[in-house]
C-alpha cells in the first residue's frame, strides 16, 4: 500500500509518528464530524474541505467526505496535506489519494506522521470583504501612524486584517511601507473593530504577531492583549453566532445533489489531461486545474448564444457547467442548493438591468455570509462598463478571436 512520503515532508515542530496516537487523532477527527482543509501537496491551489466519513484502520485508509468534488483528472497517488486541531493544538500531515469512492467520497492513506503546525489556540472566523467589518489600529510610535483595512478573520486570541491604509496621525499623510515597517511585537494600545454582528464597535489592544503578503496585498496577524470580563463576554458573544451560521452552513451542505451536467467534449484527454500531483505544477497546470473546478451557472435562454458561450468557455478548460433558461430561475436553482460552493454566474446584458440588478441583491441579502455569488455580466457589441460591486464583474462576450475576457473570468474565479 502507498504510504505518504515522510522523508520528504516537513511540518513544523516535533513530528509524532506513533501510529497509535495518529489513529486515535483521525478517530476523534471522525468522531466530532470536524472539518478541516486538505490541499495538493506544495501546490497554492485552493484547499478543499474535508470531514473524516468513515474509518478503516486495518487496511490503513479514511474516507473523506468533501464539500466540492476533486479534478477527475486526478491520478490516485498524489500527495496531499491535512491540516487539523486537536484540543489547542494544530496538527499538518501527509496523505496519499487513492481514488474515488462516490460523489464527493474519496479514499486516502492514514497519515504515518503528524507535526504541529503553529500554537493557534482558539479557532479562527474568516469575514470576507463584502461584510463591511473593517479594523484600525493606532502603534504606539511618535509621531504615531493609523492603520485600517478591512477583518480577514477573528477569534479569541487576535485578529488579521488587509492593510489598505497607513496614515501619519500628526499630518494625516498617507504612507506606503513595505513588510519591513510592520516589526513583529510593535504594541497596539488602541483597536476597533467596526461592524461586527450585533456589535457596532469592539476596543481592545494589542501587539502585533506577524505580516505577511498575499497576492500584492499586506496581511497583519495581532494577538489581543488581556481582555476586561465585559470585553471578553461581547466578544464570545460575536464568535458564538458566528459558529451557529457556520454549523447550519455545514449541516445545510451536508446533503449535496449528485452533479449531472455532462463534461465538456472540450476536455483533454489522454497523459496531457493529467496535472502533476507533485509540486513541480506550472502556474498554468495550477490555472487549468483552477479552471475544471469552477463552478459555472449560464443563466440565458437556451439557443446558439448560449452554445457559444459554453463552447468557447468549455474550450479555454471551465467544465464544471449548469444552465438555466433565465436569471430568475438561476437565482431559484441557487436558493435551492444546499451546497456552500460559491457559484460563478454568467448573465447576457439585458436593455433593462434593473429588475436583475434587483433580483441579485435580494439573493446577496438571503444567503448573507454562508456564500457568494460572483457574477461575469457579459456585454456584446458596446463598451464594457465599469462596477462599483466587486462580486459583479462585466466583460467582453467570449470569443477565440478576442481573448481579453479570459483574464477577467480567472480574475472573477480567484484564480489569478
């Protein structure tokens, strides 16, 4: 049996081999029904989220259940990483895909070898930007700077937040710095958090924890200071409803239909169909494999221009294709879904947007924080217009002869 390769894995921390405390960890795993991300190993693919379905320790295997399907593509083999909690502690192991089980049912090797990955101790709460809660910090220098941008995530322990804005406090000059301004350890004697649910305004202070890059953006981690009892209880108050919508999330997902669209006949065959499950992937295999996961709704009324537009998408590698005959009933279909997959919606330009425009903000309102729904609103024969929404992306009607939609729609994707 192919076990995961533990000579050329390294987790950070001590790593525990012990293959008991190993299956004891997949068994409590399995028991709390807890989710975690697995991800292709060395690859910056988007991670897919996994709960442990079932165990079989005697022929050294788990089935995992996952919220979106993997490529087909896929070669039984590959290297993936689990990351996991278990009490405080966060755990990274090494497993191997076997093959697939049934929709959404994988097989993969029992990790031989588990290593904590970093001494988080609470459980984190992503936001997204969409949500409008938005943190400014004041440092502790002199002249002293302002720094906002909107929450990344929150839990007990801190926070992350996109820096979008750094400010001179004694001249209100902006300032442009680079990771080197961001010290580990700079205090923070004053943070608010603004909008959070039920809660307007939230103090605290701390101490910057690190900063990182993401995609041209800055990213600081702040670890919180010690918190008021007052301080504490409104905070666990915001996190607690935050779990709730998470828990009816998953148990609304826990049921997904069987996908019935057929493959595109686009679709590669043979050895160039297959992406490497080593971490030697190009950008471009990483794009392509991006690009087969997308979950693609073509909202227009059945017809040639609705067949062109799956062909030329088809062509440039997106698969993953439902259709519906109108924007209503796009948005009714996505109501229904009981998944958490953020669907990509393409909509033609119509003479009289507003009733669509009215139609996408009510879906928006209803379905909150639980998903997005992005949109590519495709105009023919005129200018592309600009959008203030940064869910709703308008661009050139795809054609092979005119390509400069493409980048908009792996943009759209989050593949770029």
């Amino acid at each position: 049996m192919n076990q995961a390769k533990s000579s050329g894995w390294a987790g950070r921390g001590a790593p525990v081999e012990d293959p008991a405390l190993i299956r004891q960890a997949m068994q409590d795993l399995f028991q709390q029904e807890s989710e975690f991300p697995i991800k292709v190993e060395g690859t910056h693919t988007l991670p897919y989220t996994a709960r442990i379905h079932q165990l079989d320790p005697r022929k050294e295997l788990l089935q995992l259940k996952l919220i979106r399907p993997l490529p087909h593509e896929l070669a039984a083999g590959a290297s993936f990483e689990m990351v996991f909690s278990i009490g405080d502690q966060r755990f990274e192991a090494p497993t191997i895909f076997h093959g697939r089980e049934d929709y959404l049912l994988y097989r993969f090797t029992i990790p031989v070898r588990m290593a904590p990955s970093d001494r988080r101790r609470h459980k984190r709460y992503p936001f997204r930007p969409r949500e409008k809660t938005y943190v400014v910090v004041q440092d502790a220098s002199i002249p002293g700077h302002g720094i906002s941008g909107p929450l990344v995530n929150l839990s007990l322990g801190g926070l992350a937040f996109r820096v979008d804005r750094v400010m001179r406090l004694d001249d209100h000059m902006r300032v442009t710095p680079g990771l080197g301004f961001f010290e580990r350890g700079k205090s923070f004697p004053m943070i608010k958090i603004r909008d959070l649910p039920n809660l307007p305004v939230f103090d605290a202070r701390g101490v910057l924890a690190n900063a990182w890059e993401r995609g041209g953006e800055i990213i600081l981690g702040v670890q919180f200071g010690e918190f008021k009892e007052t301080e504490l209880r409104e905070l666990q108050t915001v996190l607690d409803i935050r779990d709730l919508k998470q828990r009816a999330a998953m148990v609304t997902a826990g049921e997904s239909p069987r996908e019935t669209s057929p493959r595109s006949s686009a679709e590669p065959k043979g050895a160039a169909a297959r992406v490497s499950p080593s971490g030697n992937q190009t950008p471009d295999a990483l794009r392509q494999l991006g690009r087969r996961c997308t979950r693609i709704i073509l909202a227009m009324e059945p017809g040639p221009e609705r067949d062109q537009v799956q062909g030329t998408l088809g062509a440039a590698g997106f698969l993953r294709f439902e259709t519906a005959d109108s924007p209503d009933q796009a948005f009714a279909a996505i109501r229904a879904d009981r998944s958490t997959t953020s669907p990509l919606l393409v909509l033609k330009s119509q003479p009289d947007e507003s009733p669509v425009m009215a139609g996408l903000r009510a879906l928006q309102n209803d379905l909150e924080d639980t998903r997005e729904v992005l949109v590519a609103w495709l105009v023919q024969g005129e200018a592309v217009p600009d959008s203030e929404d940064p869910l709703i992306r308008p661009m050139p009607w795809p054609s092979a002869e005119d390509p400069s939609w493409l980048p908009l729609m792996d943009e759209l994707a989050g593949l770029e």
